[in-house]
C-alpha cells in the first residue's frame, strides 16, 4: 500500500508540474503578443510623428516661400 501511495503522489506531482508548464508556456505568448503590441504601437506613433513633422515643416517652407 506504500508504494501505491507513493506513486499515487508522484503521479499527482508530475500533473502539476505539467500543469506548471503549460501555464508557463502560456504566459510566454502572451508576453510575446503583448511585445508585438508594443512594438506596433511604437511604430505607429514614429510613423505619426514623422508625418506631423514633415507637413509642419512643408507648412513653414510654404509660409518662407511667400
């Protein structure tokens, strides 16, 4: 009987390693999906600031050449 429970406690403790893991794994996509987040939205932002600059800048050039 002791080495049925013994198992019986391996068993259940590789599960939750198992279980362990998967949760894990999990998080790490979840992390990697919010880092592409991040990044897009980094983007976007140069991407707008870059376009605000430039028209400001076309604005003032527009506005010396009168």
């Amino acid at each position: 009987m002791k080495v049925q429970s013994v198992l019986a406690a391996t068993e259940e403790q590789s599960a939750s390693m198992q279980e362990i893991a998967s949760s894990s794994q999990e998080l790490a996509e979840v992390s990697a999906g919010l880092q592409l987040a991040v990044v897009a939205a980094v983007i976007i932002c140069i991407k707008m600031h870059v376009s605000f600059y430039s028209s400001a800048v076309g604005r003032w050039s527009i506005v010396i050449q009168l």
